[in-house]
C-alpha cells in the first residue's frame, strides 16, 4: 500500500504558496512529530533569526492543528 504525500511550492519573489497533500495515516504521523520536537530549544536556537523562529512557531500551529 502507498500512502500519499505529495507538496508543491509555488511563487517569485517574496510570495510563495505551499501545498501539501497527505493521507490521514501520514497527516496523524505529522502531527505526531510535533510531540517530538523541543520547541524550546528550536526557538532558543533561532532567537537571533526573527524569520526562522516565526517560521518554526508557523509550523508548530500547522502539526498541532493537524493533531485535531
């Protein structure tokens, strides 16, 4: 059986669009992650990089919503 996930990235300049296909079996494993991960010690690591830690906050709210 394969399982789907599938993403694309769209966009110039500063404006990009990403998409990202997953089944629910990869989609509940993402959201997994998210437990994995030491948000605390990601946003320490990127405290001097304003651009990587709102990214890394983004990201956390997209595993986190997946979770639901």
């Amino acid at each position: 059986m394969q399982r789907l996930f599938e993403y694309r990235l769209e966009g110039s300049g500063d404006a990009f669009s990403l998409v990202i296909n997953v089944d629910s079996v990869n989609a509940k494993a993402l959201a997994r992650l998210d437990r994995y991960i030491n948000w605390a010690e990601v946003l320490k690591m990127t405290e001097n990089d304003p651009e990587a830690a709102y990214a890394a906050e983004r990201l956390h709210t997209v595993l986190q919503h997946m979770g639901r």
